[in-house]
C-alpha cells in the first residue's frame, strides 16, 4: 500500500490515468474510476455529492484504494484490503 502512495506522489496524473491494463498481464496502478451502482453496498445516500466519481487504484493483487480525483489530487476515502467492495 505504502509504493503505492508513494507512486501516487511521484507519477504525472497522466502517467497515472495511463497506467496498468486488465486482464491476465495487470499492471500498474489501474486507475478506474466506478459507477455508483456499483458501490451501493459500502455508500450511504448524501454522504458525496452525486458530482463526485469515485475511483480506485491498484496497490497490489487483491488490495485497492478508493477515493476521489478532484484538481489534480487524489483524496483517500478508505481502503479494500481483500478487493471485496467491487470484487474481480
């Protein structure tokens, strides 16, 4: 988790929008952003404003880090270590 957020400081937004891929060769940071269907189960209505698009990053294999992107940053909003909050 800790590479991943020192990756996160270091890379270009770019760099990191343009990171990893899907599938059997994952790479990089994966950087996705996710509908708000599908993190139902963990949001509670009003607690973010529908403006906003969650989005995640891949810290490693299983563990992901969820947040939002806004002007150039990125802010933690908690952390997947079992990737079970929009699983594979």
């Amino acid at each position: 988790m800790i590479d991943c957020l020192r990756q996160l400081t270091t890379l270009s937004w770019q760099q990191v929008m343009q990171s990893g891929g899907k599938g059997p060769n994952k790479a990089g940071l994966g950087f996705t952003y996710y509908p708000d269907n599908a993190l139902r189960r963990v949001s509670r209505p009003g607690w973010l404003s529908e403006e906003v698009k969650i989005a995640a990053v891949r810290a490693s294999q299983r563990m992901r880090i969820f947040g939002v992107y806004i002007e150039h940053t990125f802010y933690v909003l908690w952390f997947d270590r079992e990737h079970s909050i929009v699983p594979v």
